[in-house]
C-alpha cells in the first residue's frame, strides 16, 4: 500500500493539484446533465416521454460527436477545441433550462438536448490523454502510466457518482433547474480553467516530436550538400515514413471500443433493474444510494489496480476483469431483497473500474499518439451510447417481466465481454512518438515504440 501512494503522489506531483481538480469539476456537468435534463423537462411538461426524448437525444449527441471532439483535440490542440466546446455546451445547457420553463414543445426541447449533446467537451478523455502524456515525458514507468490511468477512471467514477447526486439534492431542494444551471457554471469555469491550463501545450500538434529517417539511413555530412541521388532517395524515405505514420486505429482498437460500449450497456441495465426492484420493494429512494455504492466500490477498485504486479499484462488483465463482470452479475438474477441488493451490487462494483481502466490502458498502447484524445473519446462515447441504449431496452424489459429482466440484459452484456476479452488476439504496431518525444526508441518513449508489429498479445508492455 506505501508503495501504492508513493506511485500516486509521483503521478500527482507530476501534474500538480491544480490540473486534477479542474478536470474534475470540468467532467462533472457531464455526469449531470443526463439525469438533469430529464427532471427537468418532466418536471416542466409533466411527460416522461417527452423527457426521455430529450434525455435520449442529449446521449446520442454526445455519443456521435464525442469522437469528433477528440479529432479536432489531436489536429488542432485541446485548448481552442475545449474552449469552443465548453462555452457552447454551457449555452446549450442554459438554453434547454430556458426552454423547458418556458414550457415548449418536443421537438424543440428535442433539439436543444441534441445540441447540449453533441457540444460536450468532453474533459474527462481529454485530460486522461494530457496526464499521459505528462507521465510520459516525465520518464516515468509503466506502473506509473497505470498509475495516472487509474487515477483519472477514479475521478470519472467519483463524478458519476457525485454528478447525479448533486441533480438529486438540487431538484429536492430547489428545482431540477438549478442543477443544469450550476452544471453550465462549471461548464464555462472550469472546462474554461482546463483549456487555459499550460500543460494544454503537451498536446498542441507541435509538441509531438517524429523524426523522419535520412536517406540510407544516415545524414549527409554537416558541410555537405545532398547529391541528387541522395535528395530522391531521402524524399522516398520520407514518403515511406509518411506512410507508416498514418494514424491508423488497429482492428484491436475497434474491438475495445465494443468492449466499452458493453460495460456501458451493464450500467444502464443495472440501473434500470436497480430502479424497478427499489419501487417494488417500496423503497425508490434508495436507487441512487445503491448505484452510489457500487460507484464507491469501483473507485475503490480502481485505485487499487496499482497494486496488481507488473508481470500481469494487460491482455490478462482484461480477461480477469471480464471473468469478474460475468461471475459477479449473475447473482442480481436472484436478488430479491434491500439488503441482498445492496450486497451483490456492491460487489459487482468491484470488477467495474479494472475492466474500464484495463480498457483505456490496452488503448493507449495500441493507437497512435496523434488519435489519443480521438480514440479516449470514442471509449467514453461507446459507454454513453451503450448506457443509453440499454437503459431503454431493459427499462421497457423490467416493465413487462420484472427487475430480472434488466438484470439478465446486463449478465449478457458481461457474457459477451468475456467472449471478446478469451477470443481477441493482439497484434501490436510501433506508435508514433508520444507527446513531447525526442524520437524512436528513446527515453520514456522507447516502451511503446519498440512493439515489433505482429507481436503477440502478451508483449502488449504491462501497466
């Protein structure tokens, strides 16, 4: 354990403590916004439908541009995207308050949690890739990577958890309204203090350093000019490397991103089961201190991976996560109790982070540095569409048959997570320097840029 906190104040002390606590209050209008939407327009028009359309069409606006944020954020930098991106999703989220008091209709209120959706900023991938991308220029180790990666699906998990209770505590106390106006307060603070941040500049495009290799391999003499055989076969070997360097994403990468959207579907199915055994049991009030305690435990969890020895890789690491996802969810078939509920689902927590971080951690080494923030985003959109997919499917499900129904959604969902996680071999490629580096096979950018390609799963370096 003292080895644990010494790895995570390194991780820490390389960041500083401004950084983590605006990132943190930047993702949590995120986490609010969902939830805060659909009380607020229920509340307003007195429709659960009308709600849930705009609840449903905030998720897929984040879950369709939620990528496209993270390419503009490798292109451009993420301190225009993410200052662009905040002050409009805080407008967004302003105007869909302003709306839903005025008592509009659908379509409307539709579109205005459409926009909300897809102007996200989507801190939470964006400063996981900036941490990265600190710890890596920084020299660190591998454990130390896992380490900030551990750290960062903590504070996604804490926000989760935190975000919906704030909208809970606002609508009891005031009004749904309040809580979506404090979220757009957040927005345009702190997503704008995460922008301005300076370590924003390890991830501007000028900060990645690629060498392109010299004609033959070496360098003509200082002195000396390139004969004209020497100019064409060095334009060659920059075509060449221009080739090597394009930022594919490797079919693995795809199959991760499916593996997210999985666990994203265990979430909404959870909370769905959660939400109809709670009123049948008479007690709804405690739905969300149930998925709090699962989301505790998680945060538990994955602040603990950093204890998992170096010589598990990361490959292992995902099929034991997947092992535990699948063991874990089956007893909420079987629930039938408070007591029983909040049991299994606490312990179900347990194999919620690892799974998550593990995911993240295999993907940071599998794409190139120059998608990071893209492929980072894609994983928190393929959870978020995969939640709200299945939140739909199960509610309807438990609706018709019962609590169990929801449940056994999030027990296939975990089947099919182990399915992939036995099946998928890994085949690695050389990754463009990380940010900052100083070129191939150097320094702390040597461990990712000496995967041979076609490497075997278990060469994947572990965290």
């Amino acid at each position: 354990m003292t080895a644990a906190l010494a790895t995570y104040r390194t991780v820490l002390a390389t960041s500083g403590p401004v950084l983590p606590a605006v990132s943190f209050l930047g993702r949590l209008p995120t986490a609010m916004c969902q939830l805060g939407s659909v009380l607020l327009v229920a509340e307003t028009s007195g429709s659960l439908a009308t709600a849930g359309v705009a609840g449903g069409a905030l998720a897929a606006g984040q879950t369709v541009a939620g990528p496209l944020i993270g390419r503009l954020a490798d292109r451009h930098g993420q301190r225009p995207v993410v200052l662009a991106a905040c002050w409009a999703n805080a407008l967004a989220v302003a105007a869909l308050v302003l709306a839903a008091l005025s008592h509009l209709a659908m379509l409307p209120l539709a579109f205005l949690g459409l926009l909300a959706g897809l102007t996200v900023p989507q801190v939470g991938p964006l400063a996981r890739t900036r941490m990265v991308a600190l710890v890596r220029r920084s020299g660190a180790d591998e454990r130390t990577v896992n380490a900030a990666l551990s750290w960062e699906g903590t504070l996604d998990e804490v926000s989760f958890v935190l975000g919906p209770a704030l909208v809970g505590v606002a609508a009891s106390a005031a009004h749904p309204a309040a809580a979506l106006g404090l979220a757009a307060l957040l927005l345009a603070g702190c997503g704008s203090a995460f922008a301005l941040h300076p370590t924003a500049r390890l991830t501007a495009p000028g900060a990645r350093a690629v060498d392109a290799p010299t004609a033959y391999g070496r360098t003509a003499h200082p002195g000396r000019p390139l004969s004209r055989r020497q100019r064409h076969a060095e334009a060659r070997e920059r075509r060449r490397a221009a080739r090597r360097d394009r930022p594919g994403i490797p079919r693995a990468a795809h199959v991760l991103r499916v593996s997210m959207a999985l666990q994203g579907a265990m979430f909404g199915a959870s909370q769905a089961g959660i939400t109809a055994l709670t009123e049948r049991l008479g007690a709804p009030g405690h739905a969300g201190l149930v998925y709090a305690a699962m989301g505790v435990m998680s945060a538990v969890a994955g602040l603990s991976l950093v204890l998992v020895p170096a010589r598990v890789g990361l490959p292992a690491r995902w099929r034991a996560a997947a092992v535990g996802l699948t063991v874990l969810s089956v007893p909420l078939l079987f629930v039938g109790s408070l007591g029983a509920l909040y049991a299994v689902v606490v312990v179900l927590g347990v194999a919620f982070a690892p799974h998550l971080i593990t995911i993240f951690a295999l993907t940071e080494r599998l794409v190139p540095a120059r998608r990071m923030a893209e492929s980072m985003a894609f994983l928190t959109s393929s959870v978020v569409g995969g939640q709200a997919l299945a939140l739909a499917l199960s509610g309807r499900l438990a609706e018709s048959y019962g609590p169990a129904a929801a449940f056994a959604v999030a027990v296939a969902a975990a089947v099919l997570v182990l399915c992939l996680a036995l099946t998928v071999r890994f085949r690695t490629r050389p990754a463009a320097p990380p940010y900052g580096g100083a070129g191939p096979g150097t320094g702390a950018d040597a461990a990712p840029v000496r995967r041979a390609a076609g490497a075997p799963s278990d060469s994947v370096p572990p965290a």
